[in-house]
C-alpha cells in the first residue's frame, strides 16, 4: 500500500520540554527536531488505553513495557492491510504496533530506538536477571556483529545464545554479548530449531546500527503514574505540557478557523448550522461556531446545530451529542435512519466494503430529509462540517467551501480542513471540550459501530468494550454466511471476510488457508 501525501508533514519535537510540537519553534522558544512519519501523516494522541496495549503486547513479546507511565507519545496510522500504528515518543520513531489478520493478534515491531528501551545494557551490568526475564533476544558473537550491522541476515553459526521459548515469524532483538543492541527483526526458527542446527537463516533483520545515543531510554523516565483506569482528567494532565509548548500553533489555528467561518457566513444569506455527531472533528467544529457566533461574540448571530443518526450509532454518541447540544444550548435539528439498516439488511445481506448499502439509506438519506425539511424552504443552509484534508483523498482535494452534490439546499464549510488529528485534540484537551468517552476506549473514528470499511482490529476492540453487540452481530452474520452457503462461516466472520462482497487478493489467500470457501 502506497503512502499518500494528503497534507503538510508537522510533526516536530521540543527537545528542551520533550514533547510533540507542531511547528519549528516551540513556545519556550527552542527549535524543534523534525520527525519523519509515513504519511499521510495523520498524527493524534495515543490515550493511556492505547498505551496500555502497546505495554501488554510489549510485555508478552519481550517482558517489559515500551512506554513509561505518564509519557507523552504520539501515533501515526500508517497504510497497511489492516491498522498499524507508528509509535512517536521522546522524540523518535520507536515502533510500530501492527494487527496481524492471519493471527489475528497485535505484534509489536520496535526499532532500535524502542528495543533500546527494553534492553538496557546499563540494566544488565546491575541486573543478573535480566537475561531471564527478557524474552525473545538473540545473542551474537562479536565476529558475527559487523555483518548484523551491514544488514546481513542473522546465521546460526552468529548466534551464541539465545532467550527460550522463541517461536518462528516472531519479532526477535539482537544483542551483542554485553546486550547492545544492534539489530531487530524476524525470527525464520524457534529458538529450538536454532540449538538443534549447525547452519541456516535464523533472522530476517529489519533495522541494525550502534546505538549512537542513550536519548530514548533518557526520555523513557518521566512523570511515573498509573494510567490503568485511565479517564478524560488523566488524559489531560498528561497533555498539559504539550499544550502549553503549542499555546501559539493552538491560538493561531483558532484563529484561522473563527475568521473562516465569519467570511463563510458574511458572504452567504442563508440559515447557519454547524454539523455535531458525537465526533471529536465536529465537536471542535461546534466550539469554533460558538467563538465565531455565540454568545458574547462580536458577530453573535443564531445557528443551529444538527444531528442526522444513521441507527447504527453507539450510545454513548446518542449520550454524547445529546450532552454537547445542552453544553451550548442552540436551536437542536435531528433525524434518525431508525431501524432501516435492519430492514434492508434482510433484504442486502451484510453491506461491504465495495458493497455499501447502507450509505443511502441511513447515510444521505436522513440527512435529506432533515435539510429539506428544516431549511430548503427557506432558501437552504450553510453547514460547518468538521472535514479534515488529512483524511482522506476525497478531502484533501476538497474545496473549503463547497455545494453539497447530493443534498439539495446545502453548502458545506470545512473550518478545521488543515487540522491534523493532534491540532484537534490539543484543541479539545485546551478548551476542555465534552468529547466521546469511547475515544478513551481504543476508538480513533466514531460511526457506524459495524461499518465493514473498519479495521479488524477495530472489531477486535468491539468485541472488548461492546461485548453484546458483537455478540448480536457474530450471530447475524454467521447466520447470513449460512444462508450463503459459506463453508466454515463462523471463520468467515472472524477473520472479517464477510467485509468484502468479492475478497481482495490478500484476503482471498487467507480464505484459502483458512478453509472459507464460497459457493
Ligand atoms: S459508514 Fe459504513 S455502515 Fe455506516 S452507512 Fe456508511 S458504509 Fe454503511
Ligand atoms: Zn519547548
């Protein structure tokens, strides 16, 4: 999958502070480094839920957690088959944590920065244990070093010892004997099959290099807090800082935005309506709509917020946007798809990826409705809509201002469409927005909660905070792969197959494997 430039690059860290900045200069006035992420580059907070995953899998993986309690760090999506997730922290790219379909399961991939963070040679000289309660390291002699480093493969014959337990396909660490690291990568044998064979590959190696210096494992020690029951209070304590070394870039792109949406307005006659839906890019779209016309505002002006609900939304959105809309308190318009996506369910079958049929019904359908209904007789609205470039191809060529191809009567604004993820969050955290509980919860978008252009590792997590709905969904769809004909439907379904009315290459090898077959 081919990275994709969607928007400028920004990620940028204060050395002094040691957290993420989204400019060249900091607000305590130092200049910042510059971060090479993948792009898009769509970079936003990891919540202590999210942190707390990358520590178990670190712990199952290697016996010791990555990130240090309390410790800013950053996450970047990055194009894969499924959700991976580059790991931002003390100032570098430390890894990425990946869902792997064929297991399916998260693995933890770190780089020398990450791996160094875990096998600390420092440790090592205090710890005799360190050896035992690490797992999956590898350990070469030094003749075999300056090949490790070249990017050679690791051989047996390199090898002098390894941890137990090592399973092949496994993310493994290199080791010098005095536990430098030195590479990371694959392991193409158990540690088993290593003891047992005189000569063959034992590791594919991904990154190797000396360590030039102890910067990761320095940043590795800040604020220590436990980060088990994270809340919304947690979240923004951990932020501060970072807020205050982005006080300008935040002020700025307030800014930008309230004057945005007052020439919007000022040049068009039309009703004002900003766009809520329980989502963290509406939700600050709603505030900058308050700041531009609320109350108190130099321009005060009536809007009105509105909600179309596609019957397939959580409660706690339902909860939410109804909390927001009192927060506020303007005008509120709504509409519900209601028990359509059932109905035509029976009908559909389970809606695709390359089959969504559901996007008319529930999607443009009540949203049709509610703007014809309320506003089209008055001459139509214009509506603020939390639309980022960052997001998707379709909007990053966008207009900011635009009139809606399927919505008779609607002109859409886009106030935050140079955003990234992270400029709304540290927007949220600063003005202390009402935002989605379920952000808390691993979700990084909120919609429909069975959307089939969702990752599986998003069902995954569903099936950790929603149990009984996916209960009530693996059933349906096990049932509609019955009906289909499906060998092994109950396969089908966790692997996430039924996603696709006709599976993509990959997928379809995975069904293979796996015994899915289709009639
Ligand atoms: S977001 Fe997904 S589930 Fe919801 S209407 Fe669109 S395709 Fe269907
Ligand atoms: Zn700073």
């Amino acid at each position: 999958m081919k990275p994709m430039f969607l928007g400028k690059l920004v990620l940028h860290w204060c050395p002094s502070c040691n957290v993420p900045v989204l400019e060249e200069k900091c607000a305590c006035g130092c200049q910042t480094n510059f971060i090479t992420v993948t792009p898009p580059a769509d970079i936003r907070p990891a919540f202590p839920y999210d942190i707390n995953r990358i520590n178990e899998v670190s712990v199952r993986q290697f016996g010791k957690k990555l990130i240090a309690d309390g410790e800013v760090a950053v996450y970047n999506k990055a194009p894969y088959d499924d959700r991976m997730e580059e790991i931002i922290c003390g100032g570098d790219v430390i890894g990425t944590i990946r869902f792997e379909i064929d297991k399916p399961g998260w693995v933890l991939m770190p780089r020398l920065s990450g791996a160094r963070r875990i096998f600390n040679k420092k440790e090592k000289e205090t710890n005799p244990n360190i050896e035992k309660q690490l797992k999956n390291w590898i350990m070469v002699h030094e003749s075999a070093i300056p090949y490790v480093i070249d990017g050679s493969s690791v051989l047996v014959p390199g090898i002098s010892k390894t941890a137990p337990g090592i399973e092949k396909e496994s993310e493994v660490v290199i080791v010098t004997p005095d536990f430098e690291v030195i590479a990371v990568g694959r392991s193409k044998m158990s540690s088993d099959e290593i003891a047992a064979s005189e000569r063959g590959k034992a590791v594919k190696t991904r990154w190797t290099g000396y360590e030039e210096a102890d910067k990761a494992n320095a940043a590795a020690s800040t604020i220590p807090k436990d980060i088990e029951n994270a809340n919304q209070m947690q979240t923004r304590d951990i932020w501060k800082k970072t807020i205050d070394a982005n006080r300008h870039v935040i002020d700025q792109f307030e800014a930008d935005g309230v004057k945005f949406i007052r020439n919007a307005a000022g040049n068009m006659k039309k009703k004002l309506t900003t766009s809520f839906s329980g989502g963290k890019d509406s939700l600050v779209t709603l505030h900058l709509t308050e700041k531009a016309f609320g109350a108190g505002s130099e321009t005060e002006k009536e809007y009105e917020i509105i909600f179309a609900d596609t019957g397939l939304e959580f409660q706690e959105t339902i909860d939410n946007v109804k909390e927001v809309v009192e927060i506020y308190g303007h005008p509120f318009k709504e509409t519900s798809a209601g028990n359509v996506f059932w109905e035509e369910y029976e009908i559909y079958g389970p809606p695709g990826v390359d089959n969504r049929w559901c996007t008319q019904s529930c999607k443009l359908k009540p949203i049709t409705t509610l703007i014809e209904t309320n506003y089209l007789e008055d001459g139509g609205c214009l509506t603020f809509i939390g639309q980022r470039q960052y997001e998707s191809k379709a909007r990053a060529t966008s207009q900011r201002i635009w009139k809606s191809p399927s919505v008779r009567g609607q002109i859409g604004a886009a106030p935050i469409q140079e955003w990234t993820a992270m400029h709304v969050w540290l927007y949220i955290f600063d003005k202390d927005l009402h935002y989605n509980p379920l952000y808390e919860k691993g979700f990084d978008r909120i919609g429909c909660w069975l959307c089939p252009a969702a990752s599986l590792a998003d069902f995954e997590n569903l099936r950790h905070t929603h149990p009984e709905l996916m209960k009530m969904w693996d059933e349906k769809l096990i049932q509609s792969g019955k009906d289909m004909g499906i060998e092994n439907p109950d396969l089908w379904v966790k692997f996430g197959f039924w996603r696709y009315e006709k599976l993509p290459p990959l997928m379809k090898k995975l069904a293979d494997e796996k015994g899915v077959k289709y009639k």
